[in-house]
C-alpha cells in the first residue's frame, strides 16, 4: 500500500506567463495527513485497470494514477500490467492536489512492483511531464515551488501545528482561475522572505503573517461563497487563514488541539466536508 499525502499552499504568487502557456508560480507548500491510500497488483494480461472507492473521479486514460502507469509502462517497456485501487480521502477539485498525489503514489508503487529500481529524481522528471504539482507531492514534507511549480527547494518543516480545512460543495477548475487571473491587478502578494525567515526559525506567528495566495481574489470572484467561509474560518478562531491552491478549500492553521477543536466543530454547522489533521513535515529521500 502506498499512501498519497494531501498538500495545502503556505503561499502562492503569480509572477508571470510563460511562452509555453504556463504560468511562472512562486509557492511554499506542506504535506498533510490526509491522504489517499493505493494498492496496487500485478496483472499478468499487461493491460492498466483503475478502480476508486469515489465515485465522482474518472477511472479510464483520464485518471492521473492511469496516466502514470501508462507512461511509465511505455517508457521502461514494461510487459507487465497494473490493478490499482484507490481509497479516496482527499477531497476532489479542492485545490489539495489530490490528483498530483495519486499520481505520484502510483510512480512509487510501480517502481517497487516492476522493478524498475529509479531514485526520486528520476520518478519526479517523469512526473513532472503528468502535472506541475507530482513532484513536490512525491518528496512530501516543505518546499519552495518555482518554475511551474516543479523546481523544488526543500525548505524546514513549520512549526507543529493542527490543520482544518473545510470545502465548500463545488469543484473549482484550476484552469479556469489561472485564466482569469489579471497579473497587472495583484494588489498584494505573499512575503516570501518573512516566510523563509519564520520556517527556519520555527516561528509559527511569523508563518501565519506571511501567508499569502494571489489566486484567493480570482475564486472569491467566481465563488462567493468561499470568501465567507473564510470570513467564518476567521470568526471562529482560526489562526492563518487561507486557501489552498486555485481553491475552493480554505484551511486554517492552529497551534492548540483544543482550539483546533472549537474551530473544527464550529464550522461542522455549516460545511459537510471538513477534516482536522496534523501537518506531516518529512521530505522523503534517498531510494524510492
Ligand atoms: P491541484 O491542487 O493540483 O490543482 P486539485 O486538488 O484542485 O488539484 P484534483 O483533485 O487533483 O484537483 O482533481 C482535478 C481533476 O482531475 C478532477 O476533475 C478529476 O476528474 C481529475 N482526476 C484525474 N485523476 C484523478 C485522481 N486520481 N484523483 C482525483 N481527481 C482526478
């Protein structure tokens, strides 16, 4: 079984378009404990089966775990086949690269289960070529995001802290909030610095000021409704408030468990899908 970590963003800027069509991304993002879990066996036919405990993802050639084992199949010659199945917890179209982490667990797995014997580097250029994110969910733990968001430099874990993320009931494009986001109206953008400084220090208030995603301005637009979870977030006593990815989920960090607690039943009232968990903090290295 192979476990397939949520992440959320501490930060994300926009600094530009690319000539290929991408966007040039500057983001901070965790790991989290909430995860997806894969199994996978060999099928002896060669062919690729996807199998998901949620009804609501896709199964066939669009499935990223499929696209995965596809392209590493054809590109190491692979004989053998693959059943995967897939426990779905992490919530779908939330900006929780749920379907990044599959992928990426699937890569992992696969290596194991055809002997292919590749290290993280090469199973992150191959995951990169699925989506900007497979990489950085791949290692898990810190890290500072550039490029497309495949350039990874590990960064120290943040303090220790409780997670509760809520998702409102709407799947948020990610495509559709990058295109229309106006980078010459990005009034303010994450300190990156301050950042930086507050993780290698383990301050977690310093972590919470500089918290910052550009894209919250283009979903609050489209999605109204996730502006006023926030707003409630804060009410309820969440601590740094922001939301993840393109959206639509906001999550808060929060010291104490107790409190942790408050916030997470507060916000039970009013949203169905709401979790509370620990950051994971560990970068996985060495022998995949
Ligand atoms: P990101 O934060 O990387 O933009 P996300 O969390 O917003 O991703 P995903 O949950 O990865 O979004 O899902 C985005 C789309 O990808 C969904 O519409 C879904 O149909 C498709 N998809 C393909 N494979 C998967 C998978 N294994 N799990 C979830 N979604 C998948």
């Amino acid at each position: 079984m192979v476990t397939a970590p949520a992440k959320i963003n501490l930060t994300l800027d926009v600094l530009g378009k690319r000539e290929d069509g991408y966007h040039e991304v500057k983001m901070v993002m965790t790991t989290i404990d909430l995860s997806d879990r894969l199994t996978l066996m060999k099928a002896r036919d060669g062919g690729i089966y996807v199998a998901s405990s949620a009804g609501a993802i896709p199964t066939d050639e669009r499935n990223l775990a499929h696209q995965a084992a596809l392209l590493l199949k054809r590109e190491f010659q692979v004989k053998e086949g693959v059943r995967i199945y897939i426990e779905k917890n992490i919530p779908v179209a939330a900006g929780l690269a749920g379907g990044s982490s599959d992928a990426a667990a699937a890569l992992k797995g696969l290596n194991q289960l055809w002997n292919l014997g590749l290290n993280f580097e090469q199973l992150a250029q191959v995951g990169a070529r699925l989506g900007s994110d497979v990489p950085f969910v791949l290692y898990g733990g810190t890290s500072l995001a550039t490029g497309r968001g495949e350039v990874l430099t590990p960064l120290p874990s943040p303090p220790p802290s409780w997670v509760v993320l809520a998702k409102p009931p709407i799947g948020v494009s990610t495509s559709e909030v990058y295109g229309k986001l106006r980078l010459d109206q990005i009034k303010e953008r994450p300190d990156h610095e301050r950042m930086l400084r507050a993780l290698a220090e383990k301050d977690f208030s310093g972590v919470v000021a500089s918290m910052g995603n550009v894209l919250e301005t283009v979903t609050f637009t489209l999605y109204p409704e996730v502006k006023k979870l926030k707003e409630r977030m804060i009410r309820f006593g969440g601590e740094g408030v922001l939301m993840s990815g393109s959206g639509p989920t906001i999550y808060t960090l929060v010291r104490h468990e107790s409190r942790a607690f408050r916030v997470y039943n507060a916000l039970r009232g009013f949203c169905k899908e709401v979790y509370m968990v620990r950051l994971t903090g560990r970068r996985e290295i060495g022998v995949a």
